[in-house]
C-alpha cells in the first residue's frame, strides 16, 4: 500500500507508524506542519502548509490511502476532503483528543475539569460534522478519547500508542536508593494538573521531614530527545492527575522500566488491560501515594519491570502496526 500520513505530527506517533510501515513493505511518507520545542524528527517530513501544497497534486495522484491527524486534512477549511473522496482516495481520521474533547462532554464524564481546547463545542461538532460526511472511519487511542466522536464516524477504531520499544534502554529503579528521584515534565501544566502535582509535593515534604528523603525534578520547555536523558534517571515519573487516560510519556517512562503515576477513570481503566501497571492518583491521594513508592524501593522496581513487560506486549510499533494495517485494508 501506498499511505500518506498529514499534517499533525502528536508525540512522535505519525514518524513511528510510517517507520514501521515501511518495515512491512509498504510505502509511506508523513508530512507535517506543526512544530513546538519537542522537535520531533524521525521518519517524517517537517514542512509547512504552503510547501505541502505545491506537492499535493503529485502526493494525492502516488497515495492509496490519506491518514490525517488531530482534526486537520490538507486545506483549513476540509474543501480537500470532497475532492479526495470524489478521486476515490481511502481516508482515515486519527482523533487524539484534545481536538474532540468538548466542555460538556467533559463535564458529563470525567470528574476534573480540563482547560479550554483548541475550539468551541460548537466549532469541534461543526468540524466533526464535515470531517465525517466524507471519512467514514476514525481512529483514536483509547477509550478516553472514543466517546467523543463515536457518534459522528461509521466506524471508529481504538489503536494504542505505538513505541519503538528497542530504542528504550531499561534502567530499572534501583532497590538500594533511598533518595528516588522524582520527575514531571508537562508540555501543558493547565492539563496536566501540574498545581496538584507541586501541592502534593510540598505537603510531602513537609511531612516526610526527617522521616524520608526524596528529589522532585520538573522538565519543562526541553526537546524530546533532551527530556527522554532524564527520564532515564528518574525512579518515579508522574503524567497527568485530570484526563483520565495516560499519553506517550507515560508510555516512554514504562519503556524505560520506571513506575508511572496518574490518573486513569474508572470506566477507561476497565477497558485497558488487566496488567495495566500504572498507579492510581487522584490530586485528593498523590501524596499518599508517593509517599508509599518513595518507602518501598522494592516495589518501584517491581512496577519498573512490570511496565516494561506491559509496553513490549501492547505498545510496540510492530504489534500496533499490524492492527494499523488490518484498519487500512477494511477500509
């Protein structure tokens, strides 16, 4: 097959997946116009909307399949979309959440409130109405994600995130270190419940004083690659206490073999593997549960390779390329 990914690289994952497809034997290019500090580089290519479009001609005529990414096709306006479906090209929509999840439905399902997306409720239903009036299929990570968008697609599939495994050396949380070294590091504080996360970590050591011994480390505005160095001298790492889900931090810190700490709803924690390793905190119970992990030296590392196990098992490029794939051929 012939797949072009576009235009919204999110968390390394449009490089990752057409890396792998290649892998496999197919042809794939990813194109992508939006660039933060994380600088993403791998398997794709970093352009803008102008150069992309001088290109479309040509990218459309060689494609068999269009992947679009967060809500965005090649024109702001999805006039694209009409044309491409009319050219008979396949087309698939990957959702990742932020571009779906709308106020009220928040409000109606996870008991935090998160800050403001990208859009309105009334302009992410207005766009959700037009992008599936031609793509039939959607695509999303989880069961966080689903309930937004499952109402406008024909079909829409949960795919988990996908990570290059080998490219994680494991380090283990040691079983001697009686100062753990604990890691934040949001690219949204507002959604990541960063407040929360210092409060806890004021009271905690306020309340370990002389009892326990722990760093706190928060990595912000760092590239990807910078951030992933001290990841690995981490022995606890924190994601995120509001969404109710985990995102690719999470999974890069399991890769690692380092226990994670956040919050999973109840309703999506059901529908993720049983062996799912990550500790349960809510902001009310961080402290507490910290202060258990920072205790027990041994259970950190227990979970270390727990996640690791977990993230071979259910997130490795390969195993979630082959679901991608059976995805493409349905479609």
């Amino acid at each position: 097959m012939k797949i072009v990914h576009a235009s919204t690289e999110i968390a390394g994952q449009m490089g990752i997946l057409c890396k792998e497809l290649r892998k496999k034997d197919h042809q794939a290019a990813g194109y992508n116009t939006f660039h933060t500090y994380l600088n993403y580089q791998g398997e794709i290519i970093n352009s803008d909307a102008f150069e992309i479009l001088k290109d479309l001609e040509f990218i459309v005529q060689k494609s068999d399949i269009i992947h679009f990414h967060n809500a965005n096709t090649f024109f702001y306006d999805f006039s694209d979309l009409g044309l491409l479906k009319k050219l008979g090209k396949k087309m698939v929509m990957h959702h990742w959440g932020s571009d779906v999840r709308t106020e009220k439905m928040v409000g109606s399902l996870n008991p935090y409130k998160l800050p403001p997306t990208y859009f309105s409720d009334e302009e992410i239903d207005r766009q959700l109405k037009i992008i599936s009036a031609h793509i039939d299929t959607a695509i999303v990570q989880d069961y966080e994600a689903y309930p937004y968008v499952k109402d406008y697609y024909k079909k829409v599939y949960v795919l988990p995130l996908a990570c290059n495994v080998e490219d994680f050396t494991v380090s283990y949380p040691s079983i001697d270190k009686e100062n753990p070294l604990i890691i934040h590091a949001p690219t949204n504080r507002a959604f990541k419940g960063s407040d929360h996360i210092e409060a806890a970590i004021k009271k905690l050591r306020k309340k370990l004083k002389g009892k326990g011994k722990f760093t706190y480390q928060l990595l912000e505005k760092m590239s990807h690659d910078q951030a992933l160095a001290k990841y690995r001298e981490a022995d606890i790492i924190i994601d995120q206490l509001l969404c109710g889900t985990y995102g690719m931090f999470s999974v890069e810190a399991m890769a690692m073999g380092k226990p994670v700490v956040a919050f999973i709803r109840d309703d999506v924690r059901r529908k993720f593997p049983k062996d799912l390793p990550i500790v349960q905190a809510t902001p009310e119970t961080l402290k507490d549960v910290l202060q258990d992990l920072i205790k027990n030296p041994k259970k950190r590392h227990d979970i270390g390779v727990a996640s690791r196990k977990y993230v071979e098992t259910y997130h490795a490029a390969e195993r979630v390329t082959d679901k991608l794939i059976k995805i493409y051929r349905k479609l």
